[in-house]
C-alpha cells in the first residue's frame, strides 16, 4: 500500500468509476473478521472477485487446496463507509 498517500486519497482513486454494489457488500462482509477464508466457503462469483481484486479491496494466496482470501485495510474501509 502506498505510505505517502491517506487511505482516503486511495479509496477516493478506487471508487472513481467502481460502484460498490450489494454483490460486494455481502461478499465483503462474509471476509470482515475472518482473516483468510477458503474460496469453497465464499459464494461462487467470478465477477464480484475480480473486482475486488482489482479494486485491491481483497487479496489472494494460493494454497495446495485452491485459494484463499482476505479484506483488505482498504476493503474494511470501504465496507464500513456510510451509504
């Protein structure tokens, strides 16, 4: 994560042109005080997952089973961001 710029400069950056949907929220939300979380145990959605990643508001690590993934410092924000 870039040290020189606020996380709300960041999250300002991201949300340009990204809609933050239901889709997301709930996928988010099944991350939020779990650490790293199997992907059998998330929902199956391809699209919502790439945007998250691209977004940066989660990450992946692989493991031998398959994938893993984690919110973000900046997913948490943007999940706790009053709508």
């Amino acid at each position: 994560m870039d040290q020189e710029r606020s996380l709300e400069a960041i999250l300002k950056d991201l949300r340009r042109g990204e809609r933050f949907n239901q889709h997301r929220r709930q996928f988010l939300d099944g991350l939020r005080d779990a650490g790293w979380v199997a992907s059998s145990k998330l929902p199956d959605t391809p699209k919502t997952v790439v945007a998250l990643l691209r977004n940066g508001w989660i990450e992946r690590r692989d493991i031998g089973a398959g994938a893993e993934y984690r919110i973000t410092p900046i997913g948490l924000a943007e999940l706790c961001r009053p709508r």
